[in-house]
C-alpha cells in the first residue's frame, strides 16, 4: 500500500479498488465515476469527497492530513502551526500553502462536528 499522504491518495484509492470497475467502486464510495478518475490521476479531492474517502478506505482523515487524531477533546489547530509545516516545501507556491490549510482546517471542524 501506497504511503499515507494527501498527495498519495489517488495511489491509496487505486490499490484498494484493485481489479474492481470504477463505476463499481465509485458507487460504493458515493461519488461520480469521473470524480474517482479525477482523483485516481492525481486532483485532490473536495472535502465532502476526501471524507467519503476516508471512510471507504477505512483510514483516518488525519493519517493522511499527517496531524494528530482529531476527538472531541483534541485542541485546535491554527493556520499558523501548518502554514509552518507547509514552509518545508520550497516550491509550494503561496496561494496553494493558503489553500492546502483552508481545506485541512474545514476537515478538521466537519469531522470534529461529526463526532460530536
């Protein structure tokens, strides 16, 4: 299995689907077959679709996101701390750091709010 990473989650999808036809796996997932080839060929996927994701692959969100598990009790994250983590990539442009943290940050309040 591919390593656990945003930018590896089209891998991670490819290797479980396995054989099976992508309009049968993208069914299960709940999302268009042209959604899961997108994300296959290496898109990232909007929030609602990582979460679906996630919950097919049966992995937590943030194995992948590469932070803590995200509870009840957990602390917030802010942007700060990860644009910090962001930095470590010299040619991570601005506008996709700003991006990457805002979508991170918006799984981070849905998925908290679905455990609540």
């Amino acid at each position: 299995m591919a390593k656990l990473s945003l930018s590896n989650i089209g891998i991670l999808v490819k290797d479980r689907r396995g054989s099976k036809g992508i309009r049968e796996v993208a069914k299960e997932i709940g999302i268009s077959s042209a959604t899961l080839s997108r994300i296959e060929n290496g898109k990232l996927p909007d929030i609602d679709t990582f979460s679906k994701i996630c919950k097919w692959l049966n992995i937590d969100p943030a194995e992948i996101l590469g932070c803590k598990s995200i509870t009840q009790n957990s602390p917030a994250v802010n942007t700060n701390t990860m644009a910090v983590h962001f930095k470590a990539d010299k040619n991570l442009d601005v506008e996709t750091m700003q991006s990457l943290t805002h979508m991170i940050m918006k799984a981070r309040q849905m998925i908290a709010e679905r455990l609540k």
